[in-house]
C-alpha cells in the first residue's frame, strides 16, 4: 500500500515539475516571439492555463483522476468559449462532454 502511494506522489510531483517547466518555456517564448504577435493571443491567456495542467497531468500520471477533473473544471469554467467555439453544437457536446467525463471518473473511482 505504501509503494503504491509513493508512486502516486512521485507520479504527481513529475507532472507538476513538468507543468511548471512547460508554463516556463511558454513564458520566455512569449518573451521572445509574443504569440499575440503572430496571431496566437490564445496561448497565453490564463484561462488555458487549466487546460494545460490537465493535459499534462493526463499524459504524465498513471492515475489519470487529477486531470479528467482538471478538464472538467475547465469546460465548467469556460462554458461561454466553449458555446461560442462550437456553436449550435454546443446545446448537445457540452453536456455529452461533461457526462462522459463523470461516467470516466466514476469508473475510475470504481476500479
């Protein structure tokens, strides 16, 4: 039981060493290039800083829990882009796309 809880912080520390490097990288790029510059402003918003997280955390940590959650944390957060992004579709993804989401966690927290 303790190996496997000292696998889970090891996993979780290496994601957050990760997300603190990418966040790094995107700062001093932006330093350099400005992404709004070029026609990118979105990739340093603040808003897609969560979204960054959750996919980091879902690419590094075995336990993919923090960051389904961190997702959908993010769709919540962002429901207006989001409607906006997608439109018409919006009325049936969103929702479809957040009952995914809860059907995965739950399976996971089942297992």
């Amino acid at each position: 039981m303790g190996a496997a809880k000292a696998n889970n912080n090891r996993d979780t520390y290496r994601a957050t060493a990760v997300t603190l490097i990418v966040f790094g990288i995107l700062y001093l790029v932006d330093k350099l290039i400005h992404f709004s510059s070029i026609g990118l402003p979105w990739v340093m918003n603040k808003d897609n800083f969560l979204l960054y997280t959750a996919v980091i955390f879902l690419i590094v940590k075995r336990d993919k829990s923090v960051g389904l959650v961190l997702i959908g944390l993010w769709l919540i957060l962002n429901f207006g882009l989001i409607t906006a992004l997608l439109g018409t579709m919006s009325a049936y993804l969103l929702p479809v796309t957040l009952l995914v989401l809860g059907i995965i966690l739950y399976w996971l927290a089942t297992r």
